[in-house]
C-alpha cells in the first residue's frame, strides 16, 4: 500500500522542531516540520527520494540515509532551518542502513551499516569522526543507544544465539570480525523463545533499561532487561498475537500496539519499578476509530501521531490524546496527496475458511451487483506480515475494472498468533497455497468466484507464491502477475542480501546447500513445466533482494516452453520510492488482465484509463 506520509520524527529536547518523511512530487523525501509556526521545508531533492531520515534529538539537524537502487549509500546532515549539508558521520563507509540512534543529549551518534555479509557499528558526534565500535559477521539491526552512550543494543535472530547484543561503546578492539563481542552481553533465544530488542528507557540514565517483545508459549509478551537483574518478564501483558512497544508517559510507562486478525489496538500499562510488583495494574486501552494503525510515533507532549486508514478510508494522520479519547484528525492541508476516496457501492467482507490446522482469514472485496465475478487474489509479501483492514489502492482500481479482489492471510502471516505464522513444518510456499487454493473453492463454490477466472496477482514473496501456485495448482489459475518475485528460489539465495538470507535459513531450516530437497520443492522453477496460463512478470535490474537473472531466467524458461507471458522491466528496484512507479505497474496489470481475460467488464473506474495496450500473449519483452 502506497501512503502520503509517515509518522513524524520528533525532537526530544526541541518539541517545536520534526521530520517526516512524505511524498513531494511522487517522491518520498526528508521534510523539515517546525512545529511553532507549522511551516514545511523539504529538505531533499533526491530523483529516486529517500525512504529513512531522522532528527536529532536537540533538533538541530536533519539526517536522511541516501542510497542506491540497490539499497547501499550514506547518512547525511543539513541543519533543521538549511544551510550547508555532509556527511552524518565522517568515514562511515557505504553500505546498507541498518539503524541510526542517539544518546539522551544528540552528543553521540551511532549508526550500523552493512558491507558484504557483516554489520558493523560506528559512534561520534554529530559531523564529526566516527569510531568503529565493532563487527560481526551476519545481519545485526542497531535498535538503540543508551541514554548514557555507553551501550549499544542490537537485534539479531529472535530465535538464534545472537538475538539480542548488547555492546559497549568502549570497545578496545574495534574493526575486526566480532572485535566486540568479549565485553557484549548475549541475550539467547530459542525455537520456544523469540526475542526482539526495542529501546532503552529515556529516563533510565544511571542504569540502562532495555525494553523487549518475548514471544513464548504460543504468547507474545513484553520484558526488560537490566545489566543487574537480567531479563524481566512482564506476564500480565500477555498477547495471543503481535504486538510491538515503546516506553511512554513516565519512569514505567508502556505503549503497546497489538495487531490481531487485520486490525490494531493500543494500550498503556505501567510496569513498576524494577522488583515483582504484588498486584501489576492492568493495561488501559486507548480509543481508536478501528482499522489499521501503519505508523506510530510520540510527540514530547504525550500525543500519539498515526498514520491510520481502514479498507473504506485512505491512509490519513491521526493524533490521539490518551486521556482524552479524541481522536484528532488534522485539516487536509496537514495532508496532501490523499487517494481518492473508493466508490460506495463495491461490497467488503471479511471470510474464515476452516481447515484441519485453523481458520484462514480473508478480505473480500467485489464490485456492485451479483456474482460471480473474475476473481483476482492480491497476493501479500513477507511472509511476516498480513493483509489488513487497511484502504489499498490497488483493491480500489481492480475492482473499478469488474474483479473481484481476495486478500488472503495465509499460514506464516503474522497477526494470528505464533502457531499460524511458523508451525508448517519448513513447507515453504506449499502450506501458503494450499490456503489459497481452499479459500478459492469456498469462493466459487459460493457463487463469489469464476471458477475458470480465477488468478493470483502478488509483489515480491507474494510474486513468488503467484508463480509457484500456477505451476504447482495448474488445475486452479487461469491468470498470473508476479512483480519483483522470487523465480528461482535456490539462485535468488545466493545473491539476494544477507537480511533475506537470514530469512530464509529461518523458513527452510537451513540453506540450499543442507536442505536442498525443500528449496527444491519450494522452488517455482521446479513446475514450470506445468504452466498453462498467461503469465506477467515484473523485475527491475537494481533488485537487490528478488535480482533481475533468476527473473529473465523463469522468463526464458516460458518463451521455451511456449507460455504466453509478458516480461516487463521497470525502474526503482525492489521497492520504488516514486509513486509514477507504482502506478505504471498496476496499469500494466489491469492491461495484462483485460487481455487475458477478454470479456465486457461492469464498468470503467473513474480517472485516466491505462494507456493503449500490446498483445502479452506473443510472449515479448517490454522496455
């Protein structure tokens, strides 16, 4: 889902002063938000824009990370009201972003960047020289910087020997391989014990506190950690799905959003001072219109700003006022870029399908009138994460062509609990079609449904369960879009970055090397063959997590075999930061359907009509 905005980036120490990072010109780009006058100044001009960009916590300046199509590049800095830009941090060498902090101050920086297949770690003062802390070999996420400066907190497998590092920042050995890790602190998971470092309590300063997410029988939970007293579990804030924190409002305070079966709610708990309270308070939720929560952050004041949105409303900002129960939402000017508001007459439903192993959730959305319909499900990525009750624009565009659209939870999404997302036994792939492919018969058997029109349309992992799925389930799908997928399982881990690596050893146990026989079953190149049905394909040459060859390489596989199919390259890489992207790609799969599909459709959304279209079924290549 494409959105005008994010959650704004506030000064701790200056509650006047903000970032955000929001759309100019269908660009994303750092804009500078002075609180006191409500003024706006668009600090970066980048062509591609810029996805990350922070303040610092005394509001003096901006930072953004600038990279490359293939997610490499640099912090920079320019003073909050403009003047002369640079480096964030002097001889940080390029690499990808992989988290910035700051001390309680903005005396101190720290940034972790990634080269190769090691992370590594840096601390200085704004502008100034940087330090190499250390560096570990593997995917390491910096989650924060004690208020004190002297420790480092670093995310690394929730379930693996390294889920939580916790490295001083005086280091004596910096720059080699695991130079920190004598005087780190280790925080172990296990398969029955998943960690996820948060921040550390602002107000903590003599000793550093460490906000946790623990997930553990079957629960989801929040926890601490003090050097003196180890890990603190919180039982009574106890979950059956996820949820995410941030300390809030006090010495003890606690902001929690919980995510359940597509739709968000948030909480405050207290925890108590760091001994065993004898009766914890219970945690207090905060009204909210429903719908989806997409971004969260704190002002100084205590207001919440979210970036909210339901299936019916497009994404909008959102200030709550705990205590209060109002929610606010700014004037539209506060918000340009809006999407258009959805027709009123398409119908939305919410359908459980039951299987033997649990219930499979979906968002159903069809056009005016009776059934059946073509039927178009809009497959979603990660596969950690879920399809919400949440305004998509591609929902809104398909369905004005006459599809109906099926959002689909399928088992290894999050939001239902820790049992949906990871007990399929390494069936990466095949446990997730088998879902669809239930919740396609609920559909045509009900009358929702064509059954010889139905197709899959997914991005990225949602691009590779569309390509398996026609190969694996000919039988069922007569259509199939895949953007930026995943074509050759075993070749894209080997070049894809060590983030996804890492993944993937998670959802396969192991490598393509130790477990070849599920990268094998997983892979869609293992059922090309069996394709019948017209195929787009969707790729960028800076892909750095789904990369271009395995793409062209399942593309020639098809034009051997003689599959209609459409190649389509585009620019931006895995994900564009330009929303002209975005939507010459959704044009290009309601071209692709009309041509697969040729019938009279109900009706014509309103708004520009894609443009003329070329016949896909010959097999070509599109620039």
């Amino acid at each position: 889902m494409t959105q005008a905005f994010q959650s704004p980036g506030f000064a701790a120490l200056a509650a006047d002063r903000a970032v955000e990072t929001r759309l100019v010109e269908e660009r994303w780009q750092a804009v500078a938000w002075d609180r006191r006058t409500d003024r706006r100044r668009v600090v970066t001009d980048r062509p591609e824009g810029v996805h990350l960009s922070e303040i610092e916590p005394d509001g003096e300046a901006i930072w953004w990370f600038d990279s490359d199509g293939a997610g490499e590049g640099r912090w920079w800095r320019e003073p909050f009201t403009g003047g002369a830009r640079g480096p964030a941090l002097h001889g940080v060498p390029p690499g990808r972003a992989y988290g910035v902090a700051f001390d309680r101050t903005g005396a101190l920086a720290a940034v972790a960047v990634g080269t190769g297949d090691a992370s590594h770690c840096y601390v200085g003062p704004p502008a100034g020289e940087a330090r190499p802390i250390g560096s570990a070999p593997g995917y390491l996420v910096l989650a924060d910087l004690s208020p004190d400066g002297r420790l480092l907190a670093l995310a690394g497998r929730p379930d693996g020997d390294d889920a939580v590092l916790l490295w001083p920042t005086d280091s004596t050995q910096p720059g080699t391989p695991d130079s920190a890790s004598e005087g780190a602190t280790r925080l172990a998971g296990s398969p029955r014990l998943r960690l996820w470092p948060i921040e550390f309590n602002p107000l903590a300063v003599r000793e550093p506190e460490l906000l946790l997410v623990v997930e553990e029988d079957e629960r989801y939970s929040v926890a601490t950690w003090r050097a003196a007293s180890g890990l603190r579990r919180h039982p009574e804030l106890s979950f059956d799905s996820q949820i995410s924190a941030g300390w809030y409002g006090g010495p003890h305070g606690v902001l929690i959003q919980h995510e359940r079966a597509g739709r968000s709610r948030l909480l405050l708990a207290d925890l108590g001072p760091p001994v065993e309270p004898a009766l914890p308070a219970p945690a207090r939720e905060i009204g909210t219109p429903g719908g989806t929560i997409h971004d969260l952050s704190c002002a100084p004041d205590g207001t919440l700003h979210c970036v909210w949105s339901r299936e019916s409303t497009p994404p909008r900002p959102l200030v709550l006022r705990p205590g209060t129960e109002e929610p606010h939402h700014p004037a539209p000017d506060h918000a340009p870029d809006h999407a258009p508001e959805p027709d009123d007459d398409t119908h939305r439903s919410r359908r459980w399908t039951p299987r033997p192993y649990g219930r499979i959730h979906s968002f159903v959305t069809t056009p005016a009138g009776h059934g059946p319909w073509p039927t178009l499900f809009l497959v979603h990525g990660g596969p950690a994460t879920h399809d919400r009750d949440s305004y998509d624009p591609r929902v809104n565009a398909l369905v004005g062509h006459g599809y109906a659209v099926v959002r689909t939870n399928y088992r290894g999404s999050t939001g239902y609990g820790p049992g949906w997302q990871h007990d399929y036994g390494h069936r990466v792939g095949l446990a997730q079609i088998e879902d669809l492919a239930a919740v396609r018969a609920e559909l045509v058997a009900d009358g929702t449904a064509l059954a010889d029109r139905t197709g899959l349309c997914g991005f990225s992992w949602g691009g590779y369960l569309t390509l398996l799925a026609l190969g694996a389930q000919p039988e069922l799908w007569t259509l199939g879009m895949a953007a930026q997928p995943i074509a050759d399982y075993p070749a894209t881990y080997r070049t894809t970055t060590p983030a996804l690596r890492e993944v993937d050893r998670q959802l396969f146990g192991g490598t393509p090397d130790e477990v070849p026989e599920r990268y094998r079953a997983a892979d869609p190149r293992s059922y090309v063959h069996r394709v019948r049905s017209p195929v787009l394909l969707v790729a960028s040459r800076t892909d750095e997590r789904c990369p271009p060859e395995q793409v062209a390489g399942y593309a020639a596989d098809l034009r051997r075999l003689a599959v209609p199919h459409e190649l389509l390259w585009v620019d931006g890489g895995h994900y564009s930061r330009r929303t002209a992207d975005h939507r010459s790609v959704l044009e290009a799969m309601v071209r692709f359907a009309g041509l697969a599909w040729p019938a009279p459709l109900p009706r014509t959304p309103r708004g520009d009509r894609p443009g003329a279209p070329t016949d896909p079924m010959e097999g070509g290549e599109q620039p």
